[in-house]
C-alpha cells in the first residue's frame, strides 16, 4: 500500500490497478444471504482468509447475537475444519461448509 505522506507519487510507476470489490464473486458461491452478508460483512474484499480470523468472525457473530453457546459448542468441529482445510477458509473450495456454518 502506498502512503501519499511516504512517497513521492509522482515517481511512483503505477502498472496495475486492482479492482478489490469481490461482490459478485461472493454472491456466486455463497447460495445463502446469511453467508453473503456474513463474508461481506467482515471479509469483503477476501476470496479466502485463514481459519483463525474465520472463526474468530463466527465467534464475534455469536457474540453479537447472544448465542455464545453456539460458539462453545462448536469448537471441537471448527478445530477439525481448521485442519481438513489446511487452516485456509477459501469462497471457491468452502462455499457448501461456509453457508452451512453461518
């Protein structure tokens, strides 16, 4: 990331623009509106994010809605998808486990 107060922006050689908004793609993979809204809410321009701040969204959802049981309760399995996907949650590979988790 560049920092206008750190660069010199005219000597700065911009060769790509990159376009973070990951909307549509979220909304293709995701067949529910709970996980579209949930990934777009905390991961918004991610296709993938690692299992710890995954989970940490789905505890702070929990939180949020007053179900921190829910949370509690589902640590075990979340340990276990954790390392079924090589503690990498992806849109593309984890669409199915994602909307069935939020």
């Amino acid at each position: 990331m560049l920092h206008p107060w750190a660069y010199d922006l005219d000597q700065v050689d911009f060769k790509y623009i990159i376009n973070n908004d990951l909307t549509a793609k979220v909304c293709a993979h995701l067949r529910t509106q709970h996980a579209q809204v949930f990934w777009l809410t905390h991961f918004k321009c991610q296709a993938a994010v690692s299992a710890d701040d995954f989970f940490g969204a789905l505890k702070e959802t929990a939180m949020v809605n007053k179900v921190p049981e829910f949370y509690v309760s589902a640590l075990p399995g979340f340990q276990q998808l954790a390392i079924q996907t090589d503690f990498v949650i992806s849109l593309e590979a984890h669409a199915d486990q994602i909307a069935v988790l939020v």
